[in-house]
C-alpha cells in the first residue's frame, strides 16, 4: 500500500513538472512574440572549440544571424547564407518544417516536436529540458534557462546524438529592433563581387 502511494504521489509530481516547464516555455514564446521584432547579441561555444560571439535579429519567422565568418538572411521565403571568407553566398528555399534549432527557433519552436521536462530551479532562473519526440535526429536534448521573473531566456545547451555540446549564452537583448523586412534579405549589392549561388 506505501509502495502504491508512493509511485502515485512520484507520478503527481512529475506531471506537475512537466506541467511547470511547458507553462515556461508558453510563457517565454508569447512574451518573444509580442515583441514583434527583437535582437541579441551572444556568445556560443562548441565543445572543444573557442568561445565566439554573433548577433540575431528575429522578426516573425525572418531572422538575420551573424556568426564567426558567415551570415544568414532569412526573408521568410528564401535563406540566403552568406560566407565572408570566400565572398560566397548560396540562396535556397525557406523550409519551416525543417527540424534543425537555430538561435531564431529558441523563441518559435514547435512544442509538440519535444518531450518538455523541468530539470531544476537555482537563484529565480529554470532549466527545462527539451527531447526530441522523432527518432532519427541529430540532436539528443535541448536545455534552456529561463527567468523566472521575466520569462526571457539566457542561456541554452544543445547536445547531439555523439554528446557533443554547444552552449549558446545571450549577453544583450534589445526587445524593440524595429527592423524593417528588407533587412531580412540578401542585398549583393551590398557585397561587391559575391558569387551567388543558387540552389532553389
């Protein structure tokens, strides 16, 4: 009889966690998604790697990334990845079924793509779990650390199938961007010379 009670009360507070962390994570997309467009600037690092720093700007699906010798426009129709080192830049169609995580689906993702799990509270700031529900992908979990005052997110984990790590760490966070859609599309003219690549 202890042994059932036990179990069961185990049970309650397991779906009271996970209760918890989707609550977080509803929380945290709606605030994002009032803010119409927002930007960030933060630093990532791959396990193994050097510490290095980029920016994003996110309005709706478009986003604007720039990392370590690349940017990434994404207009909502077509990805435009730009590469500094080769003045290089391939243009292919926005797809936005596909699984991967980048810095700008952090806000937006589909919660039904995970399993969302609490994994603990420290100094006002949880970390929730998110493990992919489809077999076959390359990423293991994702953990995010959410305010718990503001509901914004500072930091987040990502871990794949061989548990390499790559942690991503938000430095600066403007929630009034106001970007302007064009800002989301690839200008050549902005960059002499490019050599365009395109793959749609």
């Amino acid at each position: 009889m202890k042994k059932g009670l036990l179990v069961l009360c185990l049970s309650f507070s397991v779906f009271a966690q996970s209760n918890k962390a989707v609550s977080l994570i509803d929380g945290m997309q709606k605030k994002y998604k009032a803010m119409g467009s927002f930007s960030a600037n933060f630093t990532y690092q791959t396990e193994g790697a050097a510490t290095m720093s980029g920016s994003i700007t996110v309005k709706g699906t478009k986003f604007r990334l720039k990392t370590a010798g690349q940017e990434i426009f994404n207009n909502g129709k077509e990805v435009a990845t730009y590469i500094k080192e080769i003045n290089e830049v391939n243009i292919s169609s926005f797809d936005p079924s596909e699984g991967d995580l980048n810095p700008a689906k952090i806000y937006s993702f589909d919660k039904k793509a995970y399993k969302i799990s609490l994994k603990g509270v420290s100094a006002g700031v949880s970390t929730v779990e998110l493990a992919p529900v489809a077999k076959g992908t390359q990423v293991k979990s994702i953990a995010l650390k959410i305010s718990n005052a503001d509901l914004t997110v500072s930091e987040w984990t990502i871990i794949n199938k061989a548990g390499k790590k790559q942690h991503f760490k938000v430095a600066k966070l403007n929630p009034k961007a106001n970007a302007d859609d064009k800002f989301f599309s690839f200008d050549k003219k902005a960059f002499p010379g490019v050599e365009v690549n395109d793959l749609r």
